[in-house]
C-alpha cells in the first residue's frame, strides 16, 4: 500500500521564499530543513503516524530545502518481485515535484542494519539494505540521495562506515524533538495517532443508540421502496436532504443540539441512493450554490465524478454512468437511482454545466480552492457519526464522502485510509475507486495543484 501526501501546510497563498517567516501556528508556513535528518524526527507529524515497516520517501526543493511530497509504502512491496516497478512509480512522483534532493527514511525492523564485522556495511539479507538498492536504482538520475534507517527509537545513515558519526546501534532518536519545525506541523495538522489505521478509525456508539438508528434507517428505506413513482421519490429524496442540512446546520454551533439516533439511522438511509449523496457533497463543496443540490435532485443529474481523476469522466460524460441502479444493501429487490429517472434535456444538461463548475472548485488547479472550515468539520462531525451509529462494515458511502472531505483538505493519509475501509465493505463502490485512482496517481486537490 502506498500513499502520497501533499506539501506539509503547502497553500495557494503560501508566501514567497524570501518573505520572513510565518508564525509557528500558521499553516500556511513553509517548512524548511537545515540538514536531512531534521526528517527523521518529523516523519510521523508527516504522515499523521509512526510509521512501521514501511519506505518513506521525501522530495526536498529548491530554493532552501522545502519539503515537498512525501510518500510513504510498504517495505514488503519494495524489496517484492515488483519492487523496481513500484519505485519508478514513486520517482515519478518525486520528479514531478521538482525534487533538488530526496531523502529515505526506512522503518525495517531490524535494529542497526549495518554489520560491525563488516566495516558497518549493511549486512546481507537486510530487508532495509534490499530497499534501499531498489530505491537508488530508481532515483539515480533524478536526485542526491539519503538514506536513513529509524528501529527502536534510534537512527542511524545506512551508508555510514565511520563508527564516531554513526556509532553501533545508531543515536537515541528522542536526540532529534523537530523542535520548530514539528510545532509547526503539530499546529497546522494535529497531532500523531497511534499507527495508520487509527487515523480512519471511528468508534461505534453505544448499543441501545445504534439500534435506535438501525430501526429508523430500515424505516426510511421502507419508506423509499413503498415510493409510488418519480414525484413520490423526489419528495423522499428531498426529504432526506432537508434532514442532512438541518443536522450539518446544527453540527456548525458546538452549543447546538446533537443529531438524534434516528436522524442518524435516516441519514445512513438516504446516503444509500447515489443522487442524495451527489447532492449531500455537492452541499459541502459548493455551500453559496444553495439551489444546486436540489437541481440535483429534481433532474438525477449525476453529482460528484471527478473529471481529471485517472478513470474519472471525460469532457462531455457523466459523472457516474456507472452507478445507475445502484443496490441498496439491505433493502431486498430495492434500487435507488436508476437509469429511468435520470434527467435529461436543457435543464438537465444547465444542471450538469453547474455540477461540473462546482466540481471544479475541488479538482482544478486554476478555480480550486480550499475547503470552507466551518462547513466541512460540520459535514465531518456528522459523518462521523452516522458511521458510529451505521450497521458495522456496510458504512462505504458516509467513509467516501468522509475520504473526500481529507483529499480536498490536503490528508492524502487519512483519505487512503478512508477509501481502503470503504472498498473493503463495498469493492464496486464508483467514488471510492475514483478516490482510490487519485490518490494511487498522486494526484492533489486543486488549490494544491496550482502550487506545483
């Protein structure tokens, strides 16, 4: 597995290289080293985690050393038989950042890879010694190269012979806090988690709670199913998204009342017909359009494809062709979304035109922008919630939404992880892939983009 992470606090209107620095609470501050093993201390406030058998690789550019991206994969696929394919790929991703310098960081497992009756060269067999020979391979004609080796809280430079510098064992790596530099992220980004896969992890509510929503959500899927025709749908799926607004509305007031168990379990619902959550996103995306996501609804223009994205709609398609008649699990022999109440004609083709500007709010790098705070953590909040309160591993539509509110916040970490979860309770699920593609291509959010 493998994921890329954009420019720590990187911003449109980052300031330039010669402006005076920013506050250490600024995200918007751009991140400097004064000497490559500054990183090894900051890798976990990279990545959001400590990492663990893992290659993290990072692009340093000109002028002054400015960390770039940052890429992190699994050791076991580096040193696998498709290695050498594997770290082209992640120089590809390296020289399209413009690195001047990359810097490895591997976490093998091993201790001091480096042999003492072999003049500290790496010994043989060496897992982190193996990647590091296929990481080099594939960078030789990019970039200088560093290769660091981090096990058991101590450091070492893999290619270090000289036992004053690099002593058996390696340095204490508490010897390196990150001090400004990791204050800086901590601020722009949060703290650590514990590992990886807590940065996607939600905890389940209460028992009596989770039944109160589970009943509730099987009532509104019933009521969707017992829908007499088009209007009779229309009114549901207006209905359902009358209850996220009034729930994300109240999310935006830390003092105001918390959704209901059964506002939860009809949310779950409604995120199961694809055209409600195309107009849920869209709501998140595009909040001064208030009329778009009802547009979405009246017509069954499809939402939030994403074009540019590898495998993503090209000029003149729908965005989800795809997802016509989408399943509803756990409503036997129901079907949300399908083909025959898909709009057309000019109001649809005016609402689609609309769809795709909004989209490009996201994805391009000349009209992106970034997300507005107070909507998405109230999107977030409620999310997180319906995913508390939802049936266990069937919760793919509310974590893809989740996924893409991280991608566009520039997380590309907890965004994979997001995705992974989500493919893993739902493997046909058209918007996770879409996710999945863009952040396997590295490709980054829109206001990102127009910084490369």
């Amino acid at each position: 597995m493998t994921t890329t992470a954009p420019r720590p606090g990187s911003r449109p209107d980052d300031p330039p290289a010669d402006a005076p620095a920013a506050g250490l609470s600024d995200p918007r501050a751009t991140l400097r080293l004064g000497h490559p093993r500054e990183l090894l201390a900051l890798v976990p406030y990279l990545l959001g985690f400590p990492p663990r058998d893992s290659a993290v690789l990072v692009s340093l550019r000109p002028p002054g050393r400015r960390l770039g991206v940052v890429v992190r994969t699994d050791l076991a696929d580096v040193v696998g038989p498709d290695g050498a394919l594997l770290a082209d790929s992640l120089a590809g991703h390296l020289r399209a950042d413009g690195a001047a310098e990359v810097v490895v960081v591997l976490h093998a497992g091993e201790g001091d890879p480096r042999d003492p009756d072999r003049g500290l060269r790496v010994a043989r067999g060496s897992r982190a010694g193996r990647a590091a020979d296929v990481l080099r391979r594939a960078v030789a004609d990019l970039a200088p190269l560093t290769v660091w080796s981090v096990d058991e809280g101590r450091y070492v430079g893999l290619d270090c012979r000289d036992p004053g510098c690099c002593p058996v064992g390696g340095h204490p790596l508490a010897d390196l806090s990150g001090g400004e530099l990791a204050g800086r992220l901590v601020g722009a980004r949060g703290g650590v988690a514990g590992s990886r896969e807590e940065l996607g992890l939600v905890r389940p509510a209460a028992p009596g709670p989770r039944r109160s929503a589970a009943a509730a959500r099987s009532r509104w899927l019933d009521a969707l199913l017992r829908a007499d025709g088009p209007d009779a749908v229309l009114r549901w799926r207006r209905r359902s998204l009358d209850a996220w607004r009034t729930a994300a509305g109240a999310s935006q007031d830390p003092l105001g009342p918390r959704p209901s168990a059964a506002v939860l379990g009809r949310l779950e619902a409604a995120l199961l017909d694809p055209v409600v959550r195309d107009a849920v996103v869209l709501t998140l995306v595009d909040p001064d359009d208030a009329g778009l996501p009802e547009a979405v609804l009246r017509t069954g223009v499809a939402g939030p494809g994403l074009p540019g994205v590898p495998g993503g709609p090209g000029p003149g398609e729908d965005q989800w062709p795809e997802e016509a008649g989408e399943q509803v699990p756990g409503a036997e022999g129901g079907r949300v979304g399908d083909g025959a109440d898909r709009g057309s004609g000019p109001d649809a083709t005016d609402v689609s035109d609309r769809v795709r500007a909004a989209l490009d709010l996201v994805v391009d790098p000349v009209r992106g922008r970034e997300p507005r705070e107070d909507v998405t953590a109230a999107g977030r909040a409620l999310l997180e919630q319906v995913v508390a309160h939802g049936r266990r591993d069937q919760q793919a539509p509310a974590l893809t939404v989740l996924a893409l509110l991280a991608w566009w916040d520039g997380d590309a970490v907890r965004a994979s992880v997001l995705v992974e979860r989500a493919l893993d309770q739902d493997p046909g699920h058209r918007l996770a892939e879409l996710l999945d593609r863009a952040l396997g291509a590295g490709l980054p959010p829109g206001w990102v983009r127009r910084r490369c």
